[in-house]
C-alpha cells in the first residue's frame, strides 16, 4: 500500500471545496424556502388528521380539472403505465456509436436470486473466455462463485459473532450484522477474494441447481441457523471468560473449534443445495464446440482456468471501484465497517470521485474494448419491458401537481436510493463533442426484459442513480489510484448505504 502522501494535494483540496460548494447550495436553497415560506397556523393544533383537513384537501383537488382527469385514469389504470412519458420512449433509442468490439451470449438470467454481481462479473470474465476459445456462446459459473460466497459468508457472520461477543445484543451493530446476514448480494472486492482464492469454471462444469435459481429457501434456513449458532458461539465465551485461568488466545481457539463444528453443518445445507463443487486446485475437464463447429478440450483445474483463460493483461485483482457519494468528501478512499465475504480477505474500498470521472472511466474503457462493471438503483424511473432507464421516464410531478426534489446526497441520506443492482455497461453514444448522451447495459434478468435483455441509460440517469463504477489501475488516472494506494481511509458504519449489497 502506498503512504497518504501519495495523494495529491491539488485533488483533495478540488474535492473539499466541491463538497463545500454544495452544502453552500443547500443552505441557500434553505434559505430561500424560509423566505418563501407563509406562516400560519394549522387547522389541527395537536396534529391529527380532521374532517376540516380532509373537507379543505378535497375541494381543491375537486376544482381541479387535471388532477379529476388524473384520477379517472388511475382509478383502473396501474400508475407507471399510465404516466409513462411518450417522449422518453421515442428519445430513448438502442443505438449507440460506439461499442466494445466482441459480442457475447447468451443473455444471462440470475432468476429468482439476488446474485446480479455475480452475474455482471462473469459477463466481464467471458469476454477473454469467449476471445481465447472462439466461442459463440458461453457462461461461466456463476453458482460455482456463488456456493463458495453463500460458505465463507457463513464463516464472516461467525467470525464477527466471535469478535463481538462481549457486546450486547442488542448493540446496534450485533443487530444490524444478525439481519441479512448472507445476503445474495455483493460487491467488486467480493468477486475479487473469490475468483483470486477459488478460480472460475464453465457452467457445464458446476450447472443451476433449483436453489441458485430461487435462494429464498436456502437463505432462510442458513439465516435461523447461523443466529442459533451465534448465540451459541456467545454463551460459550461467558462461560470460557467466567472460569479466569483461561487466555484471550485461548478463549478464541475453543470457539473456533466450536465455529468450525458449526460449519460442517452450513457445509452440509449448502452443498445439497447448490450441489458439491470441484475445489480450486482439483482438475476438471471442459469439452466445446467452438464458433466454427470445430471440437475443442481444455483440462485444469479452476484456478488456472481463471488465471490462463478467463484474465486477460486487465486482472480483476488490479481494478478498484470509483464511486460517487456526493454526501461525502470527494477524493479520499471509504470503507464499509465489518462489510466483507472472506474473512482476512481484500476489504470493500471505494475512491469517491466526481460524477463525470466516472464517465470518463466508462468512455476510456469502451474505447479500449473492455465492458464495465458498474452499481446502481435499477429501480428507479426504469421500464423493465421496455429496457430504459431515464429520469423523464415518468410524469409524476404534471400528473399530480406536485415536486419532486431530492438531490442525489438526500436520496442517500433518507434510505431513499441506494446501490441495488450491477450490470455491465458494452455501450456508449456520443455526441459530436464526445460526450455520452446513453448507454447500452447488458442486464442479467433474461431475453424477455428490455431489448432482448438489454437496457439503454441515459445520461442524466446515470448522473442520479449510478453509484460505482469499477475500472482497471491501468486506465483509471492517476491521482484517483494514488487515493486507492494511500493507507488512510474513512471508514463508514455498517449500516450506510454505500455497504448496500447489489
């Protein structure tokens, strides 16, 4: 890791004033709404809800032409759909003028499952995989990756139990980790830890089980598990800690021999589950049809399938993720508290930059034919049928008489937007002065969704809804790698947003 004078000065101070710059905007715009604002005194003083309230609400809604109409339609009509912008539906075209220059297929499907980063990843993976085989069509695994982050995500929650045993349980943070406490979900370091530790294999290899596809069931029994043995795991250390002639090192070793007993039964569900799969240095053999027709053989193990086949001159170890968090300072590098898949494994870290350096990320790495991994809210003003993503998508605010204002930060802020989903981004269309106008996203929810499984962004929701945006060292400039390389990073509580799991 490099030392924090490795940052440059001329960035952080950019970074703090830019972040000034908006908590100065937002005090004015504060400022102005006071001013505006016409005191008064309420109809209800102990603020219930009254007739009178109700009476004065109706009859301006009654005397208004627009909202009558409004609610005519909504009466029988599903509210997206009937406020779906005509307009963004035209503007927002799939074409785009410039592309990476290798297709891949087929379209992915995680189904009912919440392992969308999964799914990105090894859509970036096949690409090499597609390229140095001369395939037509191909998957890697995404269960294989998934069963061995469902067992260490196990390991993690126990591990934490361990080290915060001593808190109460109803601390704030033993509560908060007891939630979704193997989530499907995860991020760009996650992928790193286990295709660096276990490698990668052909779906043929290691298939779908019934479980990969729909994960509920499986989550909930690991969850009611793991929370037993966590209580387990805490009672053992009073009773450890109670006798007195026992060391801390000591006390640690038994319940990781308690752990580990605990975990051969995790191993157990998981496996019948999802299936047993080869391990990383256990040879394997891969037969193919290449695009030609011609039979292909490949044989290895996991770990160097990954390694000679699937990593190209980018390695997934050299790329970090950009992100934009405008609550927080620009140019310095966050962590998330106790955020992780494999316990001692690279840790979550985020370089928090401008939006458009993002962009400029995205734009650099298409040129240079490499897809994007990237984090966003997909929920937000997107028309799954119709495969777009655009802020002008809805007309909520003509439709109701009313504003809807939240900047990027607030929507952080009040647990209204967060980073749900990743996909990869294989498309750009530029304007003539080189600046992107939408992008071409290449989801993983099957065929049937968007433009026969892809979606097309546009600018401005990019700006509000895309959260990360990972790029290889190699490409990212200069002075947002030596912010990764420092050793000095401001670490967020578990809870934040920015641990939000796509």
């Amino acid at each position: 890791m490099g030392s924090a004078a490795s940052k440059v000065p001329t960035y952080t101070a950019q970074s703090t004033r830019t972040s000034v710059d908006e908590k100065q905007r937002d005090t004015r715009d504060m400022v102005t709404s006071l001013r505006s604002l016409s005191l008064g005194s309420p109809q209800s003083a102990d603020g219930t809800i009254t007739a009178a309230n109700v009476a004065n609400w109706e009859s301006d809604v009654a005397a208004n032409p627009k909202l009558q109409l409004t609610r005519t339609i909504l009466n029988h009509t599903h509210l997206q759909t009937a406020l779906l912008s005509r307009a963004a539906h035209i503007a927002d075209q799939h074409v785009f003028n410039t592309e990476v220059d290798f297709k891949t297929n087929p379209i992915t499907n995680q189904k009912s499952s919440g392992r969308c980063w999964l799914f990105a990843s090894t859509n970036v993976l096949r690409y090499n995989v597609m390229k140095k085989l001369n395939l037509s069509e191909f998957q890697l695994s995404q269960s294989y990756l998934f069963f061995w982050d469902k067992l260490n995500k196990s390991n993690y929650f126990l591990e934490n139990t361990i080290e915060l045993a001593d808190a109460p349980i109803d601390d704030r943070l033993v509560n908060y980790l007891a939630g979704d406490l193997i989530s499907d979900g995860g991020q760009w370091d996650m992928v790193v830890n286990l295709v660096e530790t276990y490698g990668v294999v052909p779906q043929s290899v290691f298939p779908e089980s019934f479980h990969s596809s729909m994960s509920a069931p499986l989550n909930t029994l690991l969850k009611t598990k793991l929370r037993e043995d966590s209580l387990v795991l805490r009672s053992l250390r009073g009773t450890l800690r109670a006798t007195g002639n026992l060391s801390e090192e000591a006390v640690v070793a038994t319940l990781r021999a308690k752990k580990e007993e605990q975990m051969k039964e995790i191993y157990t569900i998981i496996s019948s589950a999802l299936g047993v799969p080869p391990s990383a240095t256990e040879k394997f053999s891969y037969d193919y049809y290449d695009k030609d027709g011609k039979p292909g053989h490949w044989e290895g193990t996991p770990k160097q399938f990954y390694s000679a086949v699937a990593t190209d001159k980018y390695s997934p170890a050299d790329a970090f993720s950009l992100i934009n968090d405008p609550r927080n300072d620009y140019g310095k590098l966050y962590t998330v508290n106790r955020l992780g898949n494999l316990w001692g494994g690279r840790p979550v870290l985020y370089v928090n930059t401008e939006i458009d350096d993002l962009k400029n990320a995205v734009v650099k790495m298409l040129k240079a034919g490499l897809p994007v991994f990237f984090g966003c809210d997909v929920g937000k003003y997107s028309d799954k049928d119709a495969g777009i993503m655009d802020t002008a998508l809805y007309e909520y605010e003509n439709a109701f008489d009313i504003t809807l204002g939240l900047s990027k930060a607030d929507r952080l802020r009040v647990n209204e937007s967060s980073m749900t989903h990743a996909m990869v981004i294989s498309g750009v269309h530029l304007d003539s002065a080189g600046k992107p106008l939408r992008y071409k996203v290449e989801n993983s929810w099957g065929e049937t969704a968007g433009e026969k499984g892809y979606f097309v962004m546009t600018d401005k929701w990019f700006d509000e809804f895309v959260y990360q945006v990972v790029v290889p060292k190699q490409i990212a400039p200069k002075h947002l790698v030596s912010v990764y390389e420092g050793s000095e990073r401001v670490v967020l509580p578990a809870w934040d947003p920015m641990g939000s799991l796509a």
